[in-house]
C-alpha cells in the first residue's frame, strides 16, 4: 500500500456505512424526478403514455419520494451537527 491508501484506511473503515449508502443510492434501481421526467414526458407527447398515468403512476410517487426523502436527509444532518458538540448525559 502507499502512503495515501494507509491515511485513508482509518477513514474508509469509519465511514463504511455511509459509502454503502451513497453506492445502494446511486446504483439501485430508484427514479429520479430531474433524470426520468424527461423521458416520461416524451411518452406523454407521442402518445404512448396518458397525463393520468404519467402523473399518477411517475410524477406523484416520485415527487413525494424525494420531498421526504430529502426533509428526512436534511433532518438527520441537522440532528448530527446539532447534537456533535455536546456531550452526553450521564
């Protein structure tokens, strides 16, 4: 190993979990709004796709999915720097 892999050693084996989660989100199979819409819409404009479905069935789910999912992420960061400096009760 060189010198910069055994610095990052202790980093990598701390931080695993959070990698995990960035790989599992980034690969899985989860829609993104600003990625598919595109796509989606132009089924709707060929005719391929109805308004009801795209909106029910993609546009709904979707926008609902990242607006808790995001309120959730933006939660958790809070708490974590909110509660980072303080030490526990005994």
């Amino acid at each position: 190993m060189t010198h910069r892999a055994v610095g990052l050693a202790p980093v990598l084996r701390r931080d695993r979990p959070r990698i995990i989660i960035i790989l599992v989100t980034a690969h899985g199979p989860f829609h993104r709004l600003d990625a598919s819409a595109e796509d989606m819409f132009c089924l709707v404009a060929r005719g391929e796709l109805s308004w009801s479905a795209y909106l029910g069935r993609f546009m709904a789910p979707v926008l609902l999915g990242n607006v808790f999912g995001g309120v959730a992420l933006v939660a958790v960061l809070n708490h974590a720097q909110v509660t980072s400096g303080s030490e526990a009760e005994p």
